[in-house]
C-alpha cells in the first residue's frame, strides 16, 4: 500500500493482481477487483490485531547507526 500510498485499495490490487507473472495469467481470467464495500468488510472481518501483528513481524528500521541524523539521540 505504501508503493500506490495516494491509491484506493482497488487500485492497489489491481496494480499487484497486473503485475504478476506469466504463471499466474489465469488468475486473470477468474479474478476481479473487489468492490469498496467488499475490501471494506474483509478488514473488518480480521479485524486490527491481525493487521498489528503483521506490522510488527515485518517493519524494521531502513536507517543504520552510521545513517546521520536518523535516530533522535543523533541530533543537538
């Protein structure tokens, strides 16, 4: 979502949904964008501990000790 961050959700997954192989073309053929209401009811049907959950497995730091001024204790 970051990538298409000024998108709606059905663009987002019609950007992905396009971007796939060669080996998922059929996914094409039987796959269509979900309406808002439907992407707006899955989100709410895991509800937000799964969403937490998954940002805190996945999001690290990008900037390392040698990155100036990244970390707060950096800057005087």
């Amino acid at each position: 979502m970051s990538l298409w961050s000024g998108a709606s959700m059905r663009t987002v997954l019609k950007n992905l949904v396009d971007g796939l192989s060669e080996a998922w073309v059929k996914v094409g053929k039987y796959w269509r964008v979900p309406c808002k209401s439907s992407i707006s009811e899955a989100r709410q049907r895991i509800g937000s501990q799964v969403m937490s959950r998954l940002f805190h497995l996945l999001v690290r730091p990008l900037a390392t000790e040698n990155t100036p001024g990244a970390f707060w204790e950096d800057c005087e």
